[in-house]
C-alpha cells in the first residue's frame, strides 16, 4: 500500500469500487426504521488459489431496541459464513464503507471489533470510508490497526485455543503496590464471580476514580452470546453515579490474569461519554507466536480514534 504524507494513497482501483459503493447505497431504498440511515460496504476478497477477485455487499438494518443493530461492514463479512472457504484460500483485501452522511463517516466500534477478529483479514487490511457525495475530499483509507488498536490477545483465536494459550501464558504485571496493581488485582478478583459455563472465560472489570474510589462488575454470560452483557458496560451506573470524581484507571481483566482493553461495547461508552482521559490496562502480544504478553497503559482516546461522527443533523 501506498502512502502519501503519512495517509494511505487513493488508487485508481479504488475509485472504482468507490463507485460501486456508492451505486449500492442508492439502490437500498428503505432505510433503518430506528436511525433512517443507510450505510452499504462492499468487501473484496481474492482467491490465493487463482488470482481472481470478487466482491460481497452489505447494509446496516435495526430492531426495536437499537442495542441489535447490525452494521453492513458485518452483515457483508458474514456471508462469508456460507461459502466453502478456509483463511488458506482466500484473504480480504479491501472493505469500502458509505453512508448517507456528506462527509465520511468512520466504522463503528462492533464493526471495527468484529472486522479485527475476522480471520480472512489482518491488521493492514485497508478501510476506504467515503461520504455521500464520493468526491476524493470526503473520501479516507486507512489500515484496520489504526482503527482498532489494542484488540483482545485472544482475537482470532478459539475457545479452545484461548484457553490453551491461557495455560501457557507469561504476563507481565503491573508495578507492586501501585494504583494499577489495586485495580488489576479486583478486577482479577471480581473475574472469579463470571461462573457461567456457557463460555470458558469469564471476565472481571474494576475502576479507580480520581479520589480512589473503586467500584468493579463482571461479565453477565447470555445463551445468545450477543446478549452478554459485558464486563466494563456494566460500571457505566455507578460512574454516572459518582461525579465527585472522575475515572483514573480501569483494568477488564480474565480469571487468568490477561488484561484486556474494553470490547467494542465497553470502549463505546467510555469514549462518547466524555472519559477520554481514563488509564487502561491492557496485555498486548510481544509477537504473533508468543506466549509473551507486555503490560500496556493507554488512555480511552487512544482505544478510540476517529469516533463516527453520526448525529441528529447527520441522519
């Protein structure tokens, strides 16, 4: 991929399928009955085996209750899910985003998570987002990292994979007797109280605010994994709460030690809500093939670039 002061350079292959993104908005002639507002991509894959390349689409649709939305980015990937294909036969290698909105609009969080667990796509997997208009000046390419950056150690992997790399991990923990050690060690506590078999790893969250106050949750499984109601989400009452301080540092933190950045609902909140300053703990892998895990402490702005900039003028 090509780069141009320091962004990722627009190719003539890319107008092309700006083209084609854009031409596949139009044709959605209802929109979402929550939001009224279309969002088509079009992911590209190539075959490894011949060459060839092809393309599947997708758009965003809503229920009732906004919290089921899927996005289009992830309503294209999951055709996937019905094709005879292995991540040995075929690799992603661009997905293209409209919207109704004028200027482009970034993915959101799920989308961004999901995409980033996706195994036919890697980190550098460009993300071309264009407004309404395509013009190139409301047109952005980026690479997936950029917009997802300290994903979960276990991203691509398996359950049962997560689960034989948590039995051979080597983490480095945070500095004894500090603010972060308190926060790791009850978030590795309250991990003990997610108990549920419906999944094998069970997460534990906790905060510290600014006057050292702590409050911490854990993950509430569901049957329906998407119903799962998420470690982190769940402190978003008790700091509402508590708005004598602010949130300093926050750990999620699994019954094995590994610290994980918020998932996709969890950062959401944390970065719209105006806690962009927050410290978190987060293990991240020293290399692809290693049970290695380093000790990362980032704030929320750094979890969450470049938010969707959706509002009620946008819809």
């Amino acid at each position: 991929m090509v780069e141009k002061d320091g962004l990722l350079e627009i190719t003539a292959a890319d107008r092309v399928r700006i083209a084609e993104v854009e031409a596949l908005r139009l044709r959605i002639k209802t929109k979402p009955r929550q939001s009224n507002f279309r969002v088509a991509a079009i992911i590209v894959y190539k075959n490894l085996h011949d060459g060839s390349e092809h393309t599947l689409e997708g758009t965003n649709d809503e229920p009732c209750h906004i919290g089921g939305a899927l996005c289009a980015e992830r309503a294209a990937l999951l055709q996937l899910r019905l094709m005879p294909y292995t991540e040995d036969d075929i690799r992603i290698t661009a997905v293209y985003i409209t919207s109704d909105a004028e200027e482009y609009i970034t993915p959101g969080m799920m989308c961004r998570e999901f995409m980033m667990s996706n195994v036919f796509m890697d980190k550098e997997t460009p993300i071309i987002m264009c407004g309404a208009d395509s013009t190139l000046s409301t047109v952005k390419k980026q690479r997936l990292e950029e917009l997802y950056p300290c994903p979960s150690p276990y991203y691509r992997m398996t359950a049962k994979e997560a689960c034989d790399f948590q039995d051979r991990v080597k983490l480095k923990l945070p500095t004894p007797d500090s603010d972060e050690e308190k926060v790791y060690k009850l978030a590795l506590q309250t991990s003990a109280r997610d108990t549920s078999d419906v999944h094998p790893i069970g997460f534990g969250a906790a905060l510290m605010f600014s006057d050292g106050h702590l409050i911490s949750s854990f993950q509430k499984k569901a049957v329906e994994y998407g119903c799962t109601l998420d470690a982190v989400g769940q402190l978003a009452q008790a700091i509402a709460d508590y708005p004598q301080a602010k949130p300093k540092i926050l750990a999620q933190v699994d019954e094995s030690g590994v610290a994980h950045a918020p998932f996709a609902p969890g950062r959401a909140f944390l970065d719209e809500h105006g806690y962009g300053d927050c410290l978190v703990l987060c293990h991240t892998r020293v290399s692809d093939d290693s049970y290695d895990l380093d000790l990362q402490i980032v704030d929320v702005n750094h979890l969450g670039p470049q938010k969707p900039n959706i509002n009620k003028q946008t819809r």
